[in-house]
C-alpha cells in the first residue's frame, strides 16, 4: 500500500535528507586512490552516529555494513572490504539513514583518479538520465512518464538500464510501494501524487542490462563485465513537482 506523506512527514524526510546531504560531504573527502572501501564505511558510519541518526544499511537484511561499495562492474550492493581503490577506477556509494523515525536513500559513483572517456561519460549520462526525467514530470503525471524518460535518456546516450533491480517508496520504512522501475512505458502506471516519496535511482551499464548475483548473495555485477554507475536521489512530489531532498 502506498503512504503519501503529510507536511509534518515532509519535514520529517527533509531533516534525514538533510543529514544524509553532509554524510557525503564528509565522504568526499576521503574517496581517492588508495583508499579501501572499508575505510569508507567506518568513516559514513561514524559521520551517521554523530548525527544522532542511525546507518540504514548495517544489518538490514543481514547486510553487514553501512554502505554500498560497488567498484567498476559491480552494479549495487557491493559490500566494503579491504579492497583499495586504484586509478582509473570508479566507485558507487550507496548510503541510508534513519534519523527520527525516517528514511532517506541516496548514491553517487566517483571516478577514481583519471577515468577513461566511456567511464566519464557513463557516470555523467547516469546522473543526467535522474535530472532529466524529473524535469519532465509533474505531480498528476504517471510513474511511468518517470521511468520512460530515464529508459530514454539513457539509450539515447548508448548505455542500458538495469531491469532486475529498481527504486523504491521511502517513509518510515527503506523500502515502501510502490517499485520504481528504470524503464517503462509513458502514461502507465500509478499517479505521482502530492505526498509521494520516492527513492529513485538509476542503475546504468555501459554494455548489456543483464546483471547476475555473486556468491556472496549480495554483490550484483554486469553479466558481460562492463562497467556500472548509481545514482540515486530521495523525491518528495508537492504542489509544484518533484523536490530532489537529497540534491
């Protein structure tokens, strides 16, 4: 069943946004050649804790830490170890945080040192494929004018979009209705009404969409080994439109 939000909620969504906004502040210094994913995810952890908020991530479903670190073709849900980040590589960050009793959801993929031109570009048209479907819908439109207009973009610029995995509604729990799919067909699906909050988050691969699950249970990965890249913003739909909180 699908939650829209009241005004109190929507403040409530904006503080954890907000607090998850100076997470990846405090991340950003750090993220560079040489360093390990696990370095990283202490360092999120910690910035989290001093918020007085909770890391979302760490045990959720068994997931053992506080961030997502997913590395070239790993999609999502990589899982940070003692592995360090090298030139030429690029890195997805996905980071959750419960702050007052409310969720907000967001990813970044950072390119590492000096990337090749294809791994640039991926990162780029990722990010874009987000900005440009928000900013051709509207409250009263269709979750399907969303997903279409990230499909679009995305292989306009030559790349694919992960089928298998998708967004999500976000409040009181990480993972509320409705599914925000990547892909789809305009003026299907429910209507974005004002109240809706959703964790929207484009998955783009820079060969085939096809993704697979490594032994671990967790880390997804490009079938044909290509790179991956995340982005992932938290949405709150009011009278105007889509507010990106986490931006």
């Amino acid at each position: 069943m699908i939650q829209l939000k009241s005004r109190r909620e929507y403040s409530l969504l904006k503080e954890s946004a907000d607090v998850l906004k100076e997470v990846f502040e405090e991340l950003e210094k750090y993220v560079g050649p040489g360093v390990t994913t696990a370095y990283l995810d202490k360092k999120v952890e910690t910035a989290i804790k001093k918020k007085g908020c909770i890391p979302a991530f760490k045990n959720y479903k068994g997931f053992p830490a506080s961030i997502c670190a997913s590395i070239n073709e790993e999609v999502v849900h990589g899982i940070p170890s003692g592995r360090r980040l090298i030139a030429r590589d690029i890195v997805s960050i996905d980071i959750g945080v419960l702050c007052n009793g409310y969720y907000s959801d967001a990813a970044r993929t950072y390119p590492i040192g000096v990337v090749s031109e294809i791994a640039q570009n991926l990162i780029s048209v990722t990010k874009a494929s987000l900005y440009y479907a928000l900013s051709n819908v509207k409250t009263g439109m269709q979750l399907g004018d969303l997903s279409y207009n990230v499909q679009a973009f995305v292989e306009r610029n030559g790349f694919s979009v992960v089928r298998d995995f998708v967004g999500h509604g976000i409040g009181q729990k990480l993972h509320e209705d409705p599914q925000v799919p990547n892909f789809g067909t305009a003026g299907t699906g429910i209507a974005l009404e004002e109240g809706l909050a959703l964790a929207v988050e484009p998955m783009v691969n820079e060969g085939e969409w096809k993704v697979q699950v490594m032994n671990n249970k967790w880390t997804v990965v490009t079938c044909d080994g290509k790179l991956s890249a995340h982005h992932e913003e938290t949405i709150f739909f009011n009278g105007d439109g889509p507010e990106v909180l986490t931006a």
